[in-house]
C-alpha cells in the first residue's frame, strides 16, 4: 500500500510503500482522532498512521494512496531561525548603515 506524507520544509510529498495489500473495494479502518478545539482536528494531524517499516519509495507535487499526518520533524527551517541576540544585531547594523548614508549626503552638499 502507498503512503503520502506533506513536506512542510520543501513543499510536496514524500511517498512510503508498505507491504500490506488492501483488496479492490476493501474499506481501510476509521482513523481515531483526538478533537483538540472546538471546531476539530488540525488539518495537520489528519490522517492513517503509518505502519511501520514502511520505506521512502519516492518524492511528488500530489499526494498518492493514503494520507499520513504531518511529520513535524521535517519542520527543519524553524530551528534555523536567527536567535533574538543575533537578529537585534542584524538590525542595529542595519540602521547604522542606513544613518551613515544620510550623514555622508548630508556632509556633501
């Protein structure tokens, strides 16, 4: 059976194959999800969870087969972000550059 599983990092899908073969017309079971809030389940958590040994067989635009929740651990560009300290560097460094250009005009005329 084919699984599809969001990339949020990269965009697309990764596609897993299992060895476990469903007959044509054959329901799959109803998947029990936890309702977090009032209006229901995150889009995010939605979907059957995937067996294990199931392997990478591929990469696409569109999802193929069964849906598998998000995997978060492919959320690799939010440990990536510049910390405070580093980012309030970047901008007062920023506005330094930006007043010398101002002070350097200014002295010119």
């Amino acid at each position: 059976m084919r699984y599809s599983q969001w990339i949020p990092d990269r965009g697309g899908y990764a596609y897993y194959e299992t060895r476990e073969r469903r007959g044509l017309g054959d329901d799959l079971p109803v998947p029990q999800l936890k309702q977090v809030s009032d209006i229901g389940v995150a889009s995010t958590d939605v979907g059957r969870s995937m067996p294990l040994g199931a392997k990478l067989v591929g990469y696409g635009a569109v999802a193929v087969g069964s849906i598998a929740p998000l995997d978060r651990s492919g959320l690799s560009g939010i440990g990536s972000l510049p910390s405070s300290s580093t980012l309030l560097l970047g901008v007062l460094a920023a506005a330094a550059a930006a007043t010398g250009v101002v002070v350097v005009r200014k002295l010119k005329r």
